[in-house]
C-alpha cells in the first residue's frame, strides 16, 4: 500500500514537471486534485504531455490521492481548486464541502462490480441468491459500493443480508488473492488486475444491475466564483484531451500505460482497450445534452445522483441528501459553449 502511495505521489510529480514547460507569458495556476492510475485522469495527464494547460494560460499543479473520501478532504483546506473522482464521494463533498459537480469524466456503469474468486466464480453465476450470508469487502461510500449494492438489489437481496468490510482497493485485492475474501466491489483497473493476475471474475457490475454510474468533474465552489473563466478553461482542456485519446487510440493507449505505470498498475493492452470501449465519455455537445434541464423538470445527470445521494442516505451517510439542482451545474460547460475561441478548442482533436 505504501508502494502505491509513494508511486502516486510520483505520478503527480511527473505531471506537474510536464505540464511546466517554456512559456514566454505568465501563466495561471490552477492546482488540480485526482487519483492515480484510472481511467478517467488519463486525459489529465495527456493535456500535461501535449502542452494544452499552458495553450489556455493555466499552470497546473497537481494532488493524488488514493480514493475519494480523502480527496474531498483535502478540499476543506483549499489544497485543491479543480479535479475529478467518483461520483458517490462527489455528492458526499457536496454535502459536506460545498464542492460543485461541473462535467461529467465518464460512465463508469460498467467499471464497478462485485468481482468473485476464481473457485467461487461459476458458483454465484449459477445461483446469484447463494452471495446471502456471505462477506463482501469493499470501499465504503464509494461508486464500487453503489454497484455492490445495486446488484444485490437486482438479485432480490439486501445489505443486511451480506456482511460488508470496507478497506481499500489495495487491500480488497490482497484479501482476495490471498484466499481471505471471495468477494469484492472493485473498479477499473483493479477488476482488471485481478481476473488477469488470479483468475477473478467480474460477475456483476453497475450497468448489469441498471444503476448509472458516472464519473464526476468538481471544483470547490468558492474557487469557482472568484475565477470562472479558470473552470471553463480547465474544461476545455479536458474535453480536448478526451478528443485526442478517443481519436488517436494507438498512442492513447501507449500514454496510458506509461501513467498507469507510474501510478503501480500494470494491465493489458487488452484491458487498457477495454476500458475505451466500455466506459463512454463526452464531448462538449454530449455534455451539453445529459445536463440540460427541461423547464420545471430535471436533467438527466440530476436523475443519476439523485439516486446516488438516495442511496447514500440509506446508508446512513447524511440524514438528508443535498438536492442534485444545488450542486450539479452546466454553468462552465456554457461558457466553453458561448465562447467561440474556447469552444473550438475544446472541441479539437488534434
């Protein structure tokens, strides 16, 4: 676990170097939070390679951490203005960190699962109502939490028909590979690593159960209304990098093995396929789409955390949920949309 931390942190150093460069005017500095060795901070790290922060003006400075719950602390601090994580500890920085969700990173529906041992696998296939009275191990309060849920939902079961650890996904993996766990809620790369490393198997995931499971783009509000046009920018640049990976995945994939890497995960070129062609992202338009709001009504990405924040109070997390309108807003994806300069930049692919 340490190795990983310490390999982070280097991840964080290796990007922040990169994205420096030579520039003749000042730039902007915009410190941007994330976690090592996903999916969905992948384009963090190509816009670092390409130059495209400096192209907006903005200088960033990045924080790794090892899951949501400390990242959204971090938050309280003002260690962090802009960054990404899942979208369980999004709405719970909401609630508790007045933290704005302004893009979505992905859909990671199929990307959290409950993943079975290789000697248990077939046998909860068979018979999914077998998992009651079992243990599962996962991260609290977490999108792989949510799937674990969902799915024991699907089958006809309920939390308490389970019993449930919560640790870290390092230590789920352990627990597994170890013979001290035969079941646990994963997300990418980690379901990967271990159907590939112990021969695991995926047996339900978000999307199987029918529960959305978004990745989130959040700022801490009171940074993004002093500095707007820095959020907007901060988009952009992301959105450019989805565009470019999505475009050029040969070389994507080679600029993701390298940050995988640095972040201590090692997968497949196989894996590393499957996690484009299974988890969609969104350019300015799709984002534009699943967040606009009829009149009087709610959008689409209200309805996913609201049923989030749903499940988060029936956990037990807070006694009321924050309502999805008070924290998710399309104001900066507006901005990059009304701004034509800005717009054609985040809409390149090159």
């Amino acid at each position: 676990m340490m190795r990983r931390h310490i390999a982070a942190a280097a991840a964080g150093i290796a990007l922040g170097a990169a994205a420096i460069g030579t520039h003749a005017q000042p730039l902007t500095e915009i410190k941007i939070s994330y976690q090592p060795a996903v999916y969905w901070a992948v384009p963090f790290y190509a816009a670092a390679e390409k130059g495209w922060y400096a192209e907006m003006g903005l200088k960033p400075v990045f924080s790794t951490f090892p899951a949501g719950v400390p990242q959204i602390a971090a938050s309280a601090s003002g260690s962090w203005d802009v960054g990404a994580l899942g979208s369980v500890p999004a709405t719970l920085g909401a609630a508790r960190y007045h933290l704005l969700m302004i893009g979505i990173s992905n859909d990671e529906s199929d990307g959290n699962a409950i993943v079975a041992t290789a000697k248990t696998a077939a046998s909860f296939e068979k018979n999914p109502a077998s998992v009651k009275g079992q243990t599962i191990v996962l991260t609290a309060n977490s999108t792989g939490d949510y799937a674990v849920q969902s799915c024991l939902h699907k089958w006809g079961l309920q939390k308490t028909d389970v019993t449930i650890k919560s640790m870290g996904q390092a230590e789920i993996m352990s627990a597994m590979s170890s013979g001290n766990a035969d079941l646990g809620g994963l997300w990418a790369p980690n379901t990967y690593t271990m159907e590939e490393k112990t021969g695991a198997k995926q047996i339900c995931s978000g999307k199987d159960a029918g529960a959305a499971v978004p990745g989130a783009i959040v700022a801490r509000a009171d940074y993004a209304k002093e500095h707007p046009e820095n959020v907007a920018k901060f988009l952009a640049v992301y959105l450019r990098a989805w565009n470019w990976l999505n475009a050029h995945q040969p070389e994507a994939i080679a600029m993701m093995k390298k940050f995988y890497d640095q972040g201590g995960v090692t997968i497949s070129e196989a894996s590393m396929k499957k996690e484009f062609s299974t988890r969609p992202t969104y350019d300015l338009a799709g984002q534009l789409k699943i967040m606009k709001r009829p009149p009087g009504g709610k959008s689409e990405v209200d309805d996913w955390f609201t049923k989030i924040g749903a499940f988060m109070q029936a956990n037990g997390t807070f006694p009321k949920a924050p309502e999805a309108d008070k924290f998710v807003t399309d104001q900066y994806m507006k901005m990059i949309d009304a701004d034509p300069k800005l717009k054609a930049f985040a809409n390149r692919a090159d």
